[in-house]
C-alpha cells in the first residue's frame, strides 16, 4: 500500500465550551512501517463498512473543494492545507452543543492509476501495561474499534474533472459513517461538500428483483444455488471494497454460457428503463454494442447495499418481545405466512427450541 503522506491534528471540543481546540501537529509523520501499518489498519475498517454512501462535491459548497484543489495545484503545502482543513471544521463546530475528541488523520495514498486521499476520525483509549521493571503503567492507544466518521476522494478523477469542466465520475466521493456523535459527522459531511449521487439500496433492489426473474427460469435447485452464489459474490465484493461487474458474475453463475447472466441483467434493465424494446432474438447483439459504447441506459457494475443483499436471502425482524430470523426458502414450506392477520405458522421446529418448550418429553 504506497501511502506517500501522512499527518495528524488533535481536535477537541467539549459540549459545554463555546470553542473547539485544534493541536496542530508541524511536520507530516515519516512514511515507514508504523504509518503503513496504521493506514492498512484504518483503509480496513473503511472498506468493509456497510455505512459508505457514494457521490461528489456539492458544486454549491466551494470551501473544502476549493481548499483541497488550491493543494492540488501546489499553492499550499499538504501541511498547510491539512490544517486549515482542521481548523476550519473546528469554527463550524464553535458555538454549538456538540462535542468531539481524537485527531483527524489525512492520507495520501497512491495506485497504480490514481492516487487517493483519505480523511479519518480516530481516538486513543487507556489501557494497562507492563514496563520493563514489571510495574503496571497506564497507556494511550489508538482505539481503531471506535473509529469515527471517514471519506475518501479520488484525486486523480477530481482533477480531470478540473480540467474538463465536466464531472468525471458520480462517485469519486465515498463518505462512511463510524462509531460516534451522528450530529458531528453529518456536519463534517456537510463541511466537505459531500452530496449522494448514487442510490446504492435502490439499485441493489432493482438488481435482486432481476435476480428473481432470472432464478425463476430455471429449475428450483438451480434457482436456490444461483441466488447463493449471487449473495455470495455481492457481499464478497462489498468487503472487499470492489464493484460487482454483472461480467464476472455472470461467468461464474455458468461457466458452459458465460454471457447469459450479464445479457439477462442488460435485456431487463433495458425494460425498467422504458428503453425502445427489441426482440429477444436480435438481444445478444443489442447488449454487446451497449456494453461496449457504455451507453448510459444500462450499467455494467452495481455497487451493492449489503443490508439489502443479507435481507434477500434471510427474513428476519424483532420487537420486545420476540426476534425471528428465517430462510427466505422456508416460506411456503415450513413457514406460511397469512397477510389478513399477519401470523406466521412454523413448522419442523429447531430441536433446541423444542427442547426449551417441552423440557419434560423424552428425546425420541
């Protein structure tokens, strides 16, 4: 992971104080082993995060842009524009009831074909230690489990944006909630003049309603496996931090017709686009002339809502009295529903719950 910058400001602000307080650190941290070992550590949490929303600059918010692009431009120096990023998230915070404690950590880090920046909220916690003579001392530590709010800028694409005039991508931005005050984060989010231009839960649900049209075709054993492994792939990739290309996904779900999947996906999202409709025999060529001009009536990708892919193959749900969770393939069989009085009926009982209701009965 080439990260070539990297620097901390400390910020402070307790609820009660009109003021928040920002240490300002001079030099950027040597990029050796420890800054690459904290940067893995943080990028970590970022990435598997289910919380991250996509999008771009608010073209009607101009400060942090403006700052970020001064920067860029090499009239600042990485430092100096660190801190007056810091600094100036901290007087939107003066005068408010919120409060925040930890640093902000800004982080360059370099790809083959972009390079990316970094932004996160991290703390320190107290914990116990052993010294060299054996005595017990207390510690500060980074607290990467309470991690706070963070984002991600690709700068590369920010810059030919700059160039251009035009936007280059819908989701060079990517911001992530974290652990912590939610009032602060919206604010910082707010600062930095994000906006979402993706709807990651809408078009995850377009694309599993597809899924289910796809599965339907083919026989309930091959359906039951096809949405596994689609289930699978999606929420690896989310992990992962990768988009899922309809491509790759579709060589996998049948490795005998590579393209069905993927032309099956292109065929319907054509239909929910209310697109001219073809016939399903000039189908094959349609989509590969699509796919290959990246026209904007179907995407190749899908960035996935991992709530939503969890919820597709498992329904489940609790109030205070009662939590359930069940294959979504129990539904007509062991399971049924009945909508007139929102019951549920349930059969074949998990043997630990039966045991649990009828301690007394002998095991079979």
């Amino acid at each position: 992971m080439p990260v070539t910058h990297f620097i901390t400001h400390q910020i402070n602000k307790e609820m009660q104080k009109p003021s928040a307080i920002v240490t300002a650190t001079s030099e950027e941290a040597v990029v050796d082993d420890y800054c690459h070992l904290i940067m893995s550590q943080l990028k970590g949490i970022f990435v598997q995060r289910a919380s991250k929303r996509y999008g771009c600059f608010n073209p009607e918010v101009t400060r942090f842009k403006g700052l970020t692009l001064n920067w860029l431009n090499d009239q600042q120096s990485f430092v100096s524009w660190t801190k007056k990023i810091s600094e100036q998230f901290a007087d939107m915070m003066d005068n408010t009831e919120l409060e925040i404690e930890g640093y902000l950590a800004f982080t360059i880090e370099a790809l083959a074909d972009i390079d990316k920046l970094y932004i996160f909220h991290i703390r320190e916690k107290s914990t116990l230690c052993l010294t060299a003579d054996m005595t017990l001392s207390e510690s500060r530590v980074l607290d990467f489990s309470n991690t706070g709010f963070a984002l991600s800028i690709d700068l590369t694409a920010l810059k030919t944006e700059q160039e251009s005039g035009e936007r280059s991508s819908e989701k060079y931005f990517t911001f992530s909630f974290g652990r912590g005050d939610k009032p602060v984060q919206k604010l910082f989010a707010e600062f930095s003049g994000f906006i979402d231009t993706l709807d990651t839960e809408q078009e995850t649900q377009e694309f599993l309603e597809i899924v289910e049209e796809y599965a339907s075709t083919l026989s309930e054993e091959q359906s039951v496996e096809t949405k596994s492994k689609v289930i699978e792939y999606c929420v690896e990739q989310d992990k992962q931090g990768e988009t899922v290309e309809f491509k790759t996904l579709s060589g996998q779900l049948d490795s005998s017709a590579p393209e069905k999947f993927e032309q099956f996906v292109a065929l319907k999202k054509r239909e929910r686009r209310a697109v001219r409709p073809r016939s399903e025999s000039t189908m094959n060529e349609d989509v590969s002339h699509e796919l290959a001009h990246g026209e904007s009536v179907i995407k190749t990708e899908l960035i996935p809502d991992r709530k939503s892919l969890k919820n597709y193959l498992r329904y489940s749900g609790k109030n205070k009295e009662v939590t359930l969770s069940f294959a979504a393939t129990a539904l007509g069989s062991d399971i049924s529903f009945d909508p007139y009085d929102n019951s549920l009926t349930i059969k074949n009982l998990p043997t630990r719950l039966l045991k649990q209701l009828k301690p007394d009965a002998p095991e079979s």
